[in-house]
C-alpha cells in the first residue's frame, strides 16, 4: 500500500553493513555487505577492522539498497538505525551515517534496538505480531527469551544467559575441531552427519533449582572441549560429526526447553526464534516438535532474515513510524548495552522541525 511507510533500515552492531528498505510489512531491499572473511584469521570478531570495513562498505551498500528497492531515498518517510546494544566502534558508523542521511533529507530518525529488531523483522515473513509474542533469540552475542506486548514501547526480559552466548559456544567449539570461523553454519553441516545420542553432555542450568529462563552455556564448552582433549591425550582419533552432532542436541535442547516452558507459564501461544542461531537446522525442527505438542505456533523467519539485516530494522522503524512514536533526537549515540526494555531510543517531539527547513535546500543529490 503507497500510504504504508516507506523506511530505510541501518544495521552495524557487529561485523556485517546490514541496509533494508521496508513499505509498512513488506521488504523491498536487503543489502547486505559482510566483513566476516577478514575476521576469520583471527577466529573471531575484531571490532577495529568490523569499524572500517563498516565505513567503506555504508555508502554503496545504502545505494544499492535503494536500487534495489527502486525507490529515491527522497521518498523515504524515516531512517531507522541500530543504536545498541552491540560493538561501540561499529555502532557508532551506523548511527553517524543515519544521522546524515536524515538530515540531508529533512526525514524523522529512528534509532532502535538490535534485539526488538530481530524480533520484529518476523512480520515481514508471516505477518503481524501477535500480541503478546514470546520471542526466543540466540545469536553470537545474545541468549534470551523475551516477552514483547508491544514490539515498539513494550519488551519484558523473561532470561538471558548468565555467561556464554550459544552462538559464541558454536564458534569455540568449532576451533576446538578445528572447523575454522563462524562455526556456527560448519557445526550444523557436520552434525548432520553424526549420531546426537553418541555423547553425553551437559546441560546448563537444567536442574530444579536453578534458574528458570537462564542460560548457560560455558560449562558445556568446557566439558566438550576437555572430552576432545583427552582423545587427543590418548592419541584417539575424534569423531568430529558426532561431537558436533552430541554438542549442537545438548545447545538447542536447552533453548527449546526453556523457550516452551517460558510459552506455557505465561500462557502465550506464539513463540518467535530469531538471531543467528535461529538458522540452525536441528532447532528449527526439535522446537517444531516441541512447540507442536504444546499446542503453541512457532515463527522463524528464513535464515537470511535471522542473521544481522538491514531489513529487521526497517520493519521495526516501520512500525515506530505507523504507530507514531517520537523520533530519536539529534543528539543520540550508540549504546553498546542498550537494555532491551528500551525498544527505541526517543527524542522530543519536536526535535526534527529545524530539519526540514534545511531539506528545502535540497542537501542530499
């Protein structure tokens, strides 16, 4: 619909130039420029290098974001930029840049947040959220279930891990065997191919007494890696495929375990997955059985969508914008631990007005 609002979307809170343009719920770009090949050398993110390969890639990957979309960035009704949480240096490329464009262009600026924004990008793929949706995020940096009632003003935390991420387990694990960076995606292949019930693991924070919606996902990196030693020590060869497959049951059976049991306490009947580890096969299919025999529908967006976009944040500065929630101020900075209680970064109503007087002078060409 031409009335829907027509928002571009900024995400650079880790190692990848994330550009999306949305109209209301429907994608119209993605474009994405990714830094993770020079980062693999050193097996994991350096936010330096993740900071400049974001300042080289902005510009081009916005213009072919709006070729894409086949629309004039004058037409835009918002920019909406990640302000945190995430890598300081990173965010603050994103949030410089959305402030440029906004300002040449005389249009609103949303900043958001990253973890409301892996939520919201789900209705661009089935729709409107429900309300209230219990959201399951797990990623390289994050591991959390959340309750949102409203995706713009309204994200309660239920759990959060209380150390590694699983995304973050995935890629030690991976250097552990040897499978290079990210390990996420190699884990995945590899499992596919080895018996899950072949080795015992720990699961974290599973007994009656600890926390309910907590994770924790060190003592399973440990133990894994100290199982892959001792081979090692006794000159063993190490099934790779099945401890890949034995570690990846042990993560996703704790994260659909706790994601239904969080649905069924609070009586939500929806459960959204999304983040990096969303794309991993073998959750998506256990939460599916989980989630079926409790009666809740299950939302995970393709995994192009579950990783860091551009996109997700359009659709969340969509929704500010449809639902009229204030713009971001002039002044607003990256937050590198932006809680997610604060879905959006506000400003006062009136901030924008000297802005569109210098947009009649037509900044932006």
């Amino acid at each position: 619909m031409a009335d829907e609002p027509l928002v571009l979307g900024i995400e650079t809170s880790c190692d990848e130039t994330g550009v999306g343009i949305v109209r209301g719920s429907t994608l119209l770009a993605d474009a994405i420029a990714s830094s993770v090949d020079e980062h693999a050398r050193f097996g994991g993110v350096v936010p330096e290098v993740a900071s400049r390969a974001h300042l080289e890639a902005m510009v081009p990957t916005i213009d072919r974001a709006l070729k894409e979309a086949g629309v004039s960035a004058r037409d835009l009704d918002g920019i909406a930029v990640t302000a945190g949480p995430g890598l300081a240096g990173a965010l603050l490329v994103g949030v410089s840049a959305a402030k440029a464009y906004a300002y040449a262009l005389g249009k609103p600026l949303y900043g958001v947040n990253h973890l409301a924004s892996h939520i919201c990008v789900d209705q661009l793929e089935h729709g409107a959220l429900p309300e209230p949706t219990m959201a399951l995020l797990v990623s390289g940096g994050h591991s959390s279930l959340l309750l949102s009632t409203d995706i713009t003003s309204d994200v309660r935390p239920m759990g959060a891990t209380i150390d590694d991420a699983a995304g973050e387990a995935f890629d030690k694990i991976a250097r552990v065997l040897n499978l290079g960076f990210p390990g996420g995606p190699v884990i995945d292949r590899y499992a596919r191919e080895g018996d899950p019930e072949a080795i015992t693991f720990p699961r974290g924070l599973t007994g009656p007494r600890d926390p309910a919606y907590d994770f924790s996902f060190s003592g399973l990196k440990t133990a894994v890696a100290r199982w892959i030693e001792a081979r090692r020590a006794a000159g063993e060869e190490v099934p790779v495929r099945d401890v890949a497959a034995s570690f990846q049951e042990a993560v996703v059976d704790v994260l659909t375990r706790k994601a239904v049991r969080a649905c069924k306490d609070e009586g939500v009947d929806h459960l959204m997955i999304g983040g990096g580890v969303a794309a991993n096969s073998r959750l998506r299919v256990l939460a599916q059985e989980r989630c079926e025999a409790a009666g809740i529908r299950l939302r995970v967006p393709r995994p192009k969508l579950c990783t860091d976009n551009g996109a997700m944040v359009a659709s969340l500065g969509a929704e500010m914008v449809a639902r009229g929630r204030a713009a971001s101020d002039w002044d607003l900075s990256a937050d590198s631990s932006l809680p997610v209680t604060d879905p959006h970064v506000p400003g006062n109503a009136h901030s924008h007005d000297h802005v569109h007087e210098v947009s009649k002078e037509n900044l932006y060409s």
